[in-house]
C-alpha cells in the first residue's frame, strides 16, 4: 500500500514521462509501468550525425526542414506533439545531461508509423518516423520517396544506400531503410550543448556507458 502511494505522489509531482520517475522504479528494481521507445541504446540513433555514413548521398534543399512542425530547440510543451498522450517513454541521465524520449503511433502516406522525439535537457533535439516493412501495413517506399522529392525539390536517384538531406540552417534529414523498417531521422546540430554533449558520448566506449546506465535505461 505505501509503495503504491509512493508511485502515486511521484507520478503526481514529476509526471509519469520524467527521469524521476523511472529512476523511482529502476533504483527498487521494478518494472516501470510506461513502455520504453528505444530498446537498445540511444547512441546509434545520434551516430549518422556525430559522423557522416560513407557513400551515403548528400541532397541540398531551400526548403525548410522540420519535423511535425516543432522546430529544434523547442521545450516538449511547446512543440505540437505534446497534445498526444506517448505510448512509450525513454529517459537516460548522462553526466549532467537528461536525455529523453518519447514515442507516439501515427499514420501518413497510407501506412502507420512510428514517431520518436529526443529532447537533450528539454530542447528538441532529434526526431524519428519509422515505416515497419513487415508484411502488413507495408508502405509504398516509392511514394515516400516521391513525396520527400517533391516537399524538398530534390531529385532522389540512388536510394539504395540511403541518402541525407540537408537545408540552409544546417538541418538535416538521413534516410535510411535496413530491411526492417524505413527510417527518416530529422537532426539540426545548432542546438545549444548537443555537439558537446554528443562529442562525450561517443569518446567512451559503448559497453562502458551502457553499464554506467543501466540502472536508468528503459
């Protein structure tokens, strides 16, 4: 009974989709009643943009890039997604930096996807929508293609490889399809602290930092 008040008041003070809340869980070492987004590790999420994949085109536009309408660098509550209750939550505490994450189902194009947001000490910092290539639901590639060609007047030829988009403001768009899901990652590196921050994360090695925050992690 007392644990379950203790929940409660927690939820109630941080809110359910907070670091402070899943720590409460993972320091008693109980599951977290939230689902998690990211199952693996954030690191290859950030990784395309800490380094460019070779042989991976580089497609300029004039056009403004922007994910969902929420420019980078906006806190959650002010970005439009914040309207919609997530379905997952991840959270990780990095050095003095919180990091976190949050999923929501949607549908575009004629297929459902999967939306993730990163925020980087509550500044939106990368976004994610992620088209499952299994057998129901496929997506029509082609026509997500078409539609990226036509919104950013580029001409996408190669695809195999994946391919980047980058605007004038130095955002940027990776598209990358591993036979699972067809990824569009939105990143904008201007964002106060993320090139610092990221500059850290991947100078230690993974293992080390995915020990160090285990007890965090979704």
């Amino acid at each position: 009974m007392f644990l379950k008040l203790t929940i409660w008041l927690t939820g109630l003070i941080y809110g359910k989709y907070s670091i402070q809340y899943i720590e409460f869980f993972r320091k008693r070492n109980l599951q977290p009643d939230v689902r998690p987004c990211i199952k693996d590790h954030y690191l290859p999420h950030f990784f395309p943009f800490f380094k460019r994949v070779a042989e991976v085109p580089l497609l300029k536009t004039s056009e403004k890039i922007i994910f969902d309408a929420s420019p980078f660098g906006y806190t959650f509550k002010n970005c439009p997604f914040s309207k919609r209750k997530p379905e997952t939550f991840s959270a990780y505490r990095i050095g003095k930096n919180v990091l976190t994450a949050y999923g929501f189902a949607g549908r575009s194009i004629g297929a459902k996807h999967r939306e993730i947001a990163f925020f980087l000490d509550n500044k939106f910092v990368l976004g994610e929508i992620s088209f499952s290539l299994g057998k129901s639901e496929k997506p029509d590639i082609e026509k997500i293609y078409a539609e990226l060609a036509s919104k950013y007047k580029i001409s996408i030829i190669d695809s195999a490889k994946g391919f980047y988009i980058e605007d004038p403001a130095d955002s940027l768009i990776y598209c990358h399809n591993n036979g699972f899901e067809l990824t569009l990652s939105y990143f904008n590196p201007n964002v106060e602290g993320l090139l610092e921050a990221m500059e850290l994360w991947f100078k230690e090695p993974v293992a080390q930092k995915k020990e160090k925050e285990s007890k965090v992690k979704l």
